[in-house]
C-alpha cells in the first residue's frame, strides 16, 4: 500500500486503445480500480473495489505509452485515465501525467470530480482536457442517482475553470432518473458559468452493464429502464445549448 501512496504503483482495472472516445485522436484509455461513488447506471461495478485490480508498476505503463508514440502524434491522441475514480489514486496520476507530459503525450482525466480536492495543482499542471462527469444539476437528485454529494463536482469545476483547464462535460441520460426538466435545468445553469467548457456530450442510458451486477450480487434498479428516445435526447441537448453551449 505504500507504494500506492507515493504513486509507484497502482491498482489497474484494465486498459484499452480507442478512437473518438475519451478525448481527441487515438487514446490509451487506463481504467483504475476503486469508486467513491454508486451510480445507479454504472456500467463498470466491477471497477468500484481497489483490492480487485492488477496492481501494476508505473514503469510498466510508461513503457507501453512510448510503444504508441507514433500513433499518438500521427492522431493527435493520447492518454486518457478513467475508472473507476481516478483521483482515488491521486499519487499515480500525477506521476503518469508528469511521464506524458516530458514525452509530450496528451493527458486527459476522465472524473466525477467527487474526490477533486484530491488533485494537487502538480497534477493540474500536467492535465490538457478533464471528461467531467455532471451527473445531475440538482443536489437530490445527484445523492440518488450517485449516493453522494453534488457540491464537490461544483468545486471541482470551479478550480478548472479558474486554472482555464480544457473540460468536456458528460451528463448521462437515464430516463425517469436524470432527465426531469428542473434537474436538466440546473445542469446546464452549473455548466455555462465555466467558460472553460468546451462541449457537453449528453450520453444515451444503455443497458450493456447490467449483467456484470448480476455476476457481482448488487442489486440493480434500473433493469427495467429502456434507452431514452431521440426526442428526449434532442430535449436534453437543446436545454445545454439555450445557454450557448455547444452539445452533442
């Protein structure tokens, strides 16, 4: 466990190499092991518990990040870590993103931004793009959908702002559970205060982790929830792009 603290180490869920998701160009997207949160739409349960992953050595990492160099520079791509919650292993992140940023690797940091007090600016001076995960606008409705507090990812996206650090904003849309009008509302009202904010991508609820509940025994809500329409989508979006926000 020390060498989780200090960042030498850590515990890795998985990792895997994409195109036009998790930031610009080709990514390696690393998943770490362990979540603060319990989002009733969670699609990776299985990433919640640090003590389930890999623990894997810095150097490892770094290792593979050189072999996709190329690819990297020839995409305009790079590193995105995901979770999981990042910034549980707040030590490792800084030290990976400080290896990037000498090899002039793109970094991008995919988070609730629940556990934002976490990052140190270190690790803000090595971050080009944070995937901020607005779960909901409403405090209520944030504490149901996640079984935590909205004012942390408020604070969170303060700092960025105030740093004028790159955000892409991702609100997930789950029908009877996040698309109320009033709670859409408030999303967007948080969101259009930080001109940092350079998209809001509205992501359709889907069904596809419903079976890794089943195989860990958690009981799981929304098994009866089905993807929400074109019209409801096009409603959301519109509600982010009154305030000018560009929204897809």
């Amino acid at each position: 466990m020390e060498s989780v603290r200090d960042g030498g180490v850590a515990s890795v869920h998985s990792w895997e190499l994409v195109t036009a998701v998790d930031g610009p160009g080709t990514r390696m997207t690393l998943f770490l092991s362990g979540c603060p949160l319990r989002c009733q739409y969670c699609h990776n349960p299985d990433t919640w518990k640090m003590k389930d992953g890999q623990i894997t050595p810095i150097d490892e990492i770094v290792a593979r990040l050189e072999r996709y160099l190329p690819v990297f520079r020839a995409t305009g791509g790079g590193l995105t870590v995901s979770g999981g919650e990042p910034l549980m292993q707040p030590a490792f992140v800084a030290r990976l993103f400080a290896e990037c940023r000498a090899l002039g690797i793109h970094t991008t940091l995919d988070t609730s931004g629940y556990l934002g007090r976490r990052a140190s600016d270190a690790l803000l001076d090595s971050v080009d793009l944070v995937l901020l995960d607005v779960k909901s606008g409403l405090p209520a409705t944030y504490r149901e959908v996640t079984g935590r507090e909205l004012a942390p990812t408020v604070e969170f996206g303060d700092r960025l702002a105030a740093r004028g650090i790159a955000v892409w904003v991702r609100y997930v849309l789950v029908p009877g559970l996040t698309d109320a009008v009033d709670n859409v509302d408030a999303a967007a009202e948080i969101v259009s205060r930080w001109p940092n904010v350079e998209r809001v991508e509205v992501l359709p609820f889907h069904q596809m982790g419903e079976d890794k509940w089943e195989r860990l025994g958690e009981p799981y809500r929304l098994a009866d929830v089905s993807p929400p329409t074109g019209d409801l989508q096009e409603r959301v979006r519109g509600q982010f792009r009154s305030r000018g926000i560009e929204t897809f």
